[in-house]
C-alpha cells in the first residue's frame, strides 16, 4: 500500500489494519487541524525508553535516583521497581489483576518519598542532573503544536512537577500544553507532605480524563484525536473527549515486544516497535496541518 507519509513505511511501523490508518488520516486532515487535539502520555512515550543501550530514566526513576534520596530508601524504591514493574508488563495478566498491584507500587512508592522530606527548591537541579531524555524530534513535535495553536494535553501516572520541569528546561513548555499528572504537595516550608487529588497510575486515566471535563468542554471543537501512549492503559486518555470524530492511536512497544505485539496491534492503529524517535508522530502532525512539504525539505 503506497502511504501519503513515506515514515509509514519505515521498518519500525507495524499496522493491523492499513487501509483504516489511512482512511482515519484522510478524513482527519480534511477535516483541518483547527479541529484537532494531541493527547499524548509521557513517560517512554514522549521520553526515551533507552540510550546508548542503557534504559532511560521514568519521572519516578529520576526522584529516586537522585541526591534527595537516602541510601536505604533507593534500596527500598528498586526493590519496589524489580518486583512491579515486571507485574506492569506481563502480557499474561489481565488489567483486572494488575490494577491493585499497580496502585499498590504507586502507593508504596509515594509513601516512600514523603519520608525523605524532599525539597521543591532542588527538583529543578535534580531534573537537571538526570538523565531523563525526550526523543529525538521532540523539538519540531511540541514547537509545530504550539505555532498551529493544537492544544496538547500531556496526561502523565508520572509525577507532575518532575515532568514539568523536564519539558521546562527543554524550552517546550508552551502556553498550548496542558498537563495532567499526579502532583506534589509541599508545606509552607517547601517539604514534601504528600501528593495531591486522585491518584493516577497507569489503569485508571479514563477516571482521570473523566474527572476533568473542564478541559475537554473548552476543547469540544476539537474532534479529532492524535493519542500517543506506551501502554494498554493509555488508551483510556481520550475517554473524557467530546463528541469524538476520529482518533487515531499511535503506541509505542518498547520492552517485552514478542509477547506484547499481537495485543498493541489489536488496539494502537500504529505501532512503533523499539523506535526511539518522534519521527512517525512528526510526520503525521505534519500531514495533519498540511506541512508535508516543508517537511521533505527541511
Ligand atoms: O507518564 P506515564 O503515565 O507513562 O508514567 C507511568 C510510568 O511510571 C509507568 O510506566 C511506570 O513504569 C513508571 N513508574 C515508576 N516508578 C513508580 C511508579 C511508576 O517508574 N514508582
Ligand atoms: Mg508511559
């Protein structure tokens, strides 16, 4: 099949179903990019899984990394990592099994942080020393968003003053990005006393899109949906959009490829296997607000 954008055709791009990616496509850039909202999840989505064949860091991963940590607690929050994240991506367990382990992890993990009386005025240097690394191509992806006024909603089980800073100290935190995340909670000191709202991990964003119906009423002209996730869960992060016309899922398979292919394609429209690059998603932006020849020759 002879796509409009050659990038599907790159060997990191898989599709069950071609011919509906390209009608989704079709329909969503008649329909012109005034009508078009980005959501897109953060971590291993919007950052890198790994580089130089080393994994990169999560926005937890980054705190409990990090100077502001004690010894004895790291220990406890690797232990913590060893033994659920494996739980968050066995292709063997239902998300009914999964989800009270995984709000187990989350909770566990907050509990832990709260002990160590972090300090709002270092999260700055923390990010800043770290190794959390957008993908490549992040640059033309939030920049292009923000000149075409596409609003992105950035819906994170990650930690939100951690990913904030990130984007910050990137030079892409646009007046047109939105984020929803779970976020920390200081005293008049500038301590950490606790994490704010509802928790949000990695199987409940349909509660946590459904919670903010505020930001999809004032998006409501915005039919059209480009979701970009790195899990099953993130599928749910559209559930709050209104009157939806077209969605068109792209999701990246990173780890545990072989046993978690068959379920990304039934459910991601694209899926980019072990790509740690946004050039896909730019290609599709740039169809979508009717750039693609500045794209061939930039
Ligand atoms: O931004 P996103 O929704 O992807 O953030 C969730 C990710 O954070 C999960 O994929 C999970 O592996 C990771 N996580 C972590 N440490 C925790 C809890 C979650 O690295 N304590
Ligand atoms: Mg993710």
């Amino acid at each position: 099949m002879s796509f409009k954008i050659p990038e599907l055709n790159n060997p990191s791009v898989c599709m069950r179903d071609p011919q509906r990616v390209q009608d989704i496509l079709m329909s969503m850039q008649k329909s012109g990019s005034n009508t078009l909202q980005v959501i897109s999840d953060f971590d291993m989505t919007l950052t890198r899984f790994a580089y130089e064949g080393k994994r990169c860091p999560t926005c937890h991963n980054i705190l409990d990394n990090s100077k502001l940590i004690s010894n004895d607690c790291k220990e406890k929050l690797k232990e913590l990592l060893n033994t659920y994240y494996p739980i968050e991506i066995d292709s063997s367990r239902s998300i009914e099994e999964k989800l009270p382990l995984m709000v187990e992890w989350w909770t566990k993990a907050h509990d832990l942080l709260v002990e160590q009386r972090i300090r709002k005025d270092l999260l700055a240097t923390v990010v800043r020393e770290s190794e959390a690394r957008l993908r490549e191509g992040f640059q033309l992806f939030f920049n292009h968003l923000h000149e075409h006024s596409i609003p992105l909603l950035i819906f994170s089980a990650g930690i939100g003053d951690i990913l904030e800073e990130v984007i910050r100290q990137a030079g892409v935190f646009h007046s047109n990005v939105k984020v929803f995340s779970n976020y920390m909670d200081f005293d008049e000191s500038g301590v950490l006393k606790a994490f704010k709202g509802e928790l949000i991990h990695i199987y409940n964003k349909r509660e946590g899109a459904l919670l903010n119906t505020g930001h999809f009423q004032e998006l409501r002209t915005r039919p059209n949906v480009l979701l970009l996730g790195d899990s099953l869960g993130d599928l749910t992060m559209a559930d709050g959009v209104q009157d939806m016309e077209n969605i068109l899922k792209i999701g990246f398979l990173n780890d545990k490829v072989e046993e978690r292919k068959q379920s990304y394609l039934d459910s991601y429209d694209i899926v980019l296997v072990k790509d740690e690059t946004l050039e896909v998603p730019n290609a599709v932006l740039l169809y979508l607000t009717d750039c693609c020849l500045i794209y061939s020759i930039s």
